[in-house]
C-alpha cells in the first residue's frame, strides 16, 4: 500500500495527537511505503528527515513533481528521473527568454527543473503564457503573485510513474 501525501497543511499540520497516532501507526505497519509529495524542494524537505517524530519516507516528489528521490539514500529513482530531466529545457533557456517579459523577478528559492518568478499583476500575459508553452513547460500562476515555470510534469503525474515504476497494481 502507497500513502502518498503532501506536506504543507496536510502531514505536518493538524492536533498534535492525532498526528502522533498517524505517525505512529505507519512506522508500525511495514507494508506501508509512504511517500511525501510536496512543492517545496528537495533541500526544504530534508530538514525534515532528521526529526525522529516524523515516519521516514520511502519516496519523495518535490519541485513540484520535477524531482522523485529515494527516501533513505536520497538518490534519484531511475529511469523516472531520466524521463523527467529530459523534458526540461533547461533554467538558463527559461530565464533567457523570460528576461523580457515586465513584472517579473525571479525567486531566490531552492529549485530544481523548474523556474520560479514572483509576477506582478497584469504580468501574465497571452504572449508569456504562449513564451513558455513554446519552451514545452506548463505555466503556474498563483495567490495572485507566484509564477512557476514547469515541465510537463506535476505532483500526480510522477506518483503515477513512480507507481508504474514499482509495479503496484491500482486499486
């Protein structure tokens, strides 16, 4: 059995006990392989590793979908890995042909295989949502003032290959 979850609000959020008993109940049931699916990167999330509280994953997919790690060694899940990096055109490709665009600053966050903006309002654009298109990435705008500049991968599309990957039957 896969428990899949994301972090933010979800497996690090709620009343203290009950989060406890989760936890507790995962590292007591072995057939579990839980797996943390979040947007922050992969150097947020690996703080986390260390408290002794928290179940330690079996996977992690981070960046948004764009990075999947083994949970203990840290080291990128081939051939998943490899399929994702392929499509990613590359941050200097992205920031190059961004540059021009007004409204624009890029963030100073860990990131990888993805490019992050804070975006002013009326920055978007049908030009920049076409800019980006064109580069074979999938444009992300949210709260207003974050624009993402993915590849054509997400948090669902790369737990499903990692399920594909581990050959578990869907249920």
């Amino acid at each position: 059995m896969i428990l899949a979850t994301d972090l933010d609000g979800t497996f690090l959020a709620g009343d203290p006990e009950n989060r406890q008993r989760l936890y507790q109940l995962i590292t007591a049931h072995q057939g579990i392989k839980l797996v943390f699916v979040t947007g922050r990167g992969l150097e947020v999330v690996v703080p986390l590793l260390s408290d002794p509280a928290i179940p330690r994953p079996d996977y992690i997919i981070c960046d948004v979908g764009a990075t999947l790690v083994d949970g203990e060694t840290l080291q990128p899940v081939y051939p998943v890995q490899s399929e994702i990096n392929a499509c990613w055109p590359g941050d200097l490709t992205i920031v190059e042909a961004l540059k021009g665009f007004p409204g624009l600053e890029r963030q100073e966050v860990p990131q990888q295989r993805r490019c992050s903006y804070f975006c002013e309002p009326g920055a978007v654009t049908d030009k920049l949502k076409q800019t980006i298109e064109g580069l074979g990435c999938d444009m992300l705008f949210s709260a207003g003032i974050y624009l993402d500049c993915l590849q054509r991968v997400n948090k669902g599309t790369t737990l499903q290959r990692l399920i594909e990957h581990l050959q578990l039957a869907r249920r």
